[in-house]
C-alpha cells in the first residue's frame, strides 16, 4: 500500500557499461567487416571480373584478326573453349549459350564465362574463380583475420584493465547500495572484505566509507534509543490517564465528558505509536484494516464538534452515497484529515467547513480568508520546497500530513476556494472566499 521510493530503481553498475561498450564495439567492427567483404565480393564479381572477361575476348578477337591461328588462352585463372560448326561440344550441347557474360555449368561446377562468335568461331572462355577465392583469401582475408586478432587482444587487454581499476569501485557501491540498515547493530562494515587491488582511489574512498558508515550507524542508534525512551515516557501518563478515566467512569457513571477524554486518550496513544512507527521508519507494522471511510470522519467530525462550536463554526459532511469498504491504515488517516480540519478550525476565520466524500478523494472547504499562494498560483501540491506558506496553523502541521500522506501514497493539494469552485461548477457550495484542500487517495 504504501509508495515505492523511485530511487529504489536498479541502476547499471560500471563493470556493466564497459561490458556493453566492449561487445558493442566489437559487434559492429564485425558487422562493419561483413558488410565489407560482401560489397567487395559484389564490385570484384560483378563488375570487375565482368569488365576483365570482355577485355579478355576483345583481345582475343584482335590476336585473331592478326593470326588466324592464334591459341586460345591457357592459364591458371582462364582458359577456353573454340568450335567452327553451329553445334558445340557435348560438354555445352544443354546449355543455352548466350553472347556476353554469364554464369553456367562448366566442368562440374558454375563458373563465370563469356561467350562470343565472330567470322563463324564460337569461343567461350571460361574463369577460374577458385584461384581468385584463394588470393582473395591469402592476400584479402587472412591478413585482415589476423589485424582483428591483434585488435581485439588489444581491447581485451585495455577492458581487463579498466574492469582492474573500476571493479573495487563497482563493488563498493554495490555494498554501500544493500546496507540493512535495520540490523546493521548487529554486522561488521560492509566494506571490510572488498579488496581494492592497490586501487589508491579506490582504498581512499573505501576509508571515507567505513567512517561515514561508522558516524551514520551510531546516529541511528542513538535515534533509535532516543525514540524508545520517548515512547516509553510518552505511553506511561497516557496509561495512567485511561486508567484514572476508567475509575471515574466506574464512580461516577458514563459520563459524556469522560467519555470523550477517554477516546482522546486512545486516540492520543494511537498517535504515539504512529509518530515512533514513521520516525524509525517501520509503518510497514501497522495494521491496516477494511473499513469504511465514512466511519473516521464521523468520528472525526464528534470529536471536532465542541471545537467548531467554541469557535462558532459549523461541520457540515456530505458523505459519498455509494461507498464502499477500504484497506487503509486507521491511525494514520485520522492523523491526516484531523490536521487538515484543525487547521481549518483554528485558523480560517469562517463560519462553515465542508467535508465532501467522494470516490477517490475527500474535498475539505473553510469559507475564512484563506492564504495567499506562492507566486500568485491557485492550487499548490504540498511538498517539501512548497511549504513555506507564511500562514499561521499551515506550517508544521501540513508538513506532518505531507509526510503521512508519502508514506501512504496519497496526494494533497491546496486551492483557493474561488478557483477550485470556478474550474469544478458540479460542488454546490457559496462561491466566497476561503481555501479548499484535497486529499487524492489510490
């Protein structure tokens, strides 16, 4: 139920950044390394070995023109093929033969040829590409295999050396991250077992740890025994009041004074046990019930009632016709909108206070003279850095319900009374002077 705080999130530790940095790098090096040899495989096959085959039969057709009887080209990388009938050899008689260059089914395998026929000679030369893949391999691929290699020992040397120097840095706020700080009481530094590998940063900054550590860990204990010896003065008197209470009730019968003073003392020792539960930050012990809203505020509202009628100011409660029962916390919700409807009833100056329950929210409306707002704004969210509002009876006590309302996940918001009234025509209420509070719940 109660809000998560955002800087809970995980983050990246620095070992992790260099890791992707490092694989990233090398992912698109590689990438980069196929895209390249597949553009070079498409320029050499596609183009220059198709320019070199017709430059090739070109120049035969000249040898031929100055001896008739030249020799077809035999070497390692081309060699050829020359017939004088229309019907050519066997090892072509199923091919389709083409002028230009193609690729067919050549001595067991496709090859890259050219074809031409002039003066009735039929000539095909045909390329040794298994030779050329050899070269490419030699003088192309291995030499470049072998610079990656060199490359990459080079980076895993320099991310070996990084992660030497940044890793006792990483672990170290690792453990500073993970300190329980409940039962820390009980457990050495957290730090003592991390070796910082003759890092002298990192063992400068493992001291400075260790002492704010210590410096930090002896003030919450002493916060802690501070906060048990109040509460144990604070819920010795109140024990001794309901008990006195109790006596004079058994006396004197159930009066509707003692009865009143005997629910303010439970209310006040509900009080203290909520105060301690968030200054030691366990409000996760507090038990939350299924009830209905409803019930609070009208108790709320009885024990207000001889406050609003000192003053000379009506309670008047709207209560949500379709309400259903809540898990909430009792304690803390009573602290809230009894904060909020003192301050209304100390400090407004009006005549009416109107308590609207809704599905979600509770509208809280005084018709005094409300506060002037920061910066001339007509609604303000309460929170740490807006809550120096120079009004009397809205300083400690708006921060107290700020706070409740963090631990609870709610939110709580200011309006001027004329504003809100204006942007929310729906609430029948007199559109005068004074201020309106909300209080947004899950």
């Amino acid at each position: 139920m109660f809000r998560r705080n955002k800087n809970d999130a995980n983050t990246h530790p620095l070992s992790e950044m260099f890791n992707r940095h490092y694989w990233l790098q090398i992912g698109l090096i590689a990438l980069s390394i196929i895209i390249g040899i597949a553009c070079s495989a498409w320029v050499i096959k596609g183009s220059l070995l198709k320019t070199a085959l017709e430059q090739e039969m070109d120049h035969y057709w000249m040898r031929i023109e100055r001896n008739p009887n030249a020799d077809l080209p035999d070497t390692k990388n081309l060699y050829g093929y020359r017939w004088e009938t229309e019907t050519p050899p066997m090892a072509f008689k199923h091919q389709v033969l083409k002028a230009g260059v193609h690729r067919i089914f050549v001595d067991g395998k496709e090859r890259m040829t050219v074809y031409g026929e002039q003066k009735g000679q039929h000539v095909l030369l045909v390329f040794g590409e298994s030779n050329v893949n050899k070269i490419v391999w030699m003088f192309g691929l291995a030499p470049l295999m072998f610079s990656l290699i060199v490359l990459y020992s080079f980076l895993w040397w320099s991310n070996r050396r990084a992660r030497r120097y940044f890793s006792p840095i990483t672990r170290l706020a690792n453990a500073l991250e993970h300190i329980d700080w409940a039962h820390q009481n009980k457990e050495a530094s957290p730090f003592q077992g991390i070796s910082t590998n003759g890092n002298m940063e990192a063992e400068y900054l493992k001291q400075a740890l260790e002492k704010y550590h210590q410096v930090l860990n002896d003030f919450i204990n002493r916060e802690r025994e501070f906060t048990g010896d109040v509460s144990h003065e604070l819920r010795t008197p109140l024990t001794i009041l309901k008990g006195n209470v109790q006596l004079c009730q058994s006396r004197y019968g159930n009066d509707k004074s003692l009865s009143r003073i005997s629910n303010t003392i439970e209310d006040m020792q509900l009080l203290v046990d909520t105060l301690l539960a968030i200054a030691r930050n366990t409000t996760n012990t507090l038990t939350a019930e299924q009830i209905c809203l409803s019930n609070i505020i009208s108790e709320l509202v009885s024990d207000l009632e001889s406050v609003g009628q000192t003053k000379g100011i009506e309670i008047l409660v709207q209560y949500d016709p379709h309400e259903f029962p809540r898990l909430i916390y009792p304690s803390m919700t009573k602290m809230v909108l009894s904060n909020i409807l003192r301050n209304a009833l100390n400090y407004s100056q009006g005549t009416h206070i109107h308590i609207i329950q809704r599905k979600n929210s509770i509208v809280i409306a005084d018709n005094g003279i409300g506060i002037n707002m920061p910066n001339d704004s007509k609604v303000q969210e309460l929170s740490a850095s807006q809550l120096q509002i120079k009004a009397k009876g809205h300083g400690i006590g708006l921060q107290l319900v700020q706070k409740l309302c963090n631990q609870l996940g709610w939110r709580v918001e200011l309006f001027d009374r004329q504003y809100y009234l204006n942007t929310h025509p729906h609430l029948q209420l007199e559109n005068t002077t004074g201020l309106i509070v909300v209080v947004y719940m899950n």
